[in-house]
C-alpha cells in the first residue's frame, strides 16, 4: 500500500504595503495583550472577556490606539 502524500502548506498572502495603518496596530495590540493573558494562564474564555473589557485594559495601552471615531469619519469623507 502506497504512502499518502502530504498537502503542501498554504502559501500565507503577504501584505506588500509595509506601512501599519492605525487599526493595524490597534489589531496587533488586542493580540499582544491576548498572548500575554494567556501566558500568564488564563483559560481562552477569560483570555476573550478581558481583552474586550476595556476596563482591564493598563493604562497606557490606549496611547497607539487611534480614534475609532476619527477613522470612521475619515472613511464617510471618501
């Protein structure tokens, strides 16, 4: 009996603007803080809750992250 073969792997899509545009870094932060929730052993369900709550949030951790409202009203002018 022959050998199966393994599917090659997804090719990941590569974003070729390499600039962070501000909801990229508000993406990567909500991420970031889910890693370290983690880590630090949190169960997933938790992990979730507290990156949504934003009052568990530290205090400067909103100081990259850009105004929803602005972008919002930027995106309504285009």
């Amino acid at each position: 009996m022959a050998t199966p073969r393994k599917k090659p792997a997804k090719k990941v899509s590569v974003v070729k603007n390499e600039e962070l545009t501000p909801l990229d870094i508000h993406a990567i932060q909500l991420h970031e803080l889910y890693k370290s929730f983690r880590r630090a052993g949190f169960p997933v369900d938790i992990s979730m809750a507290l990156i949504t709550d934003k009052g568990a949030h530290p205090d400067w951790f909103y100081t990259m992250v850009p105004d929803l409202e602005a972008l919002e009203e930027e995106e309504d002018e285009d």
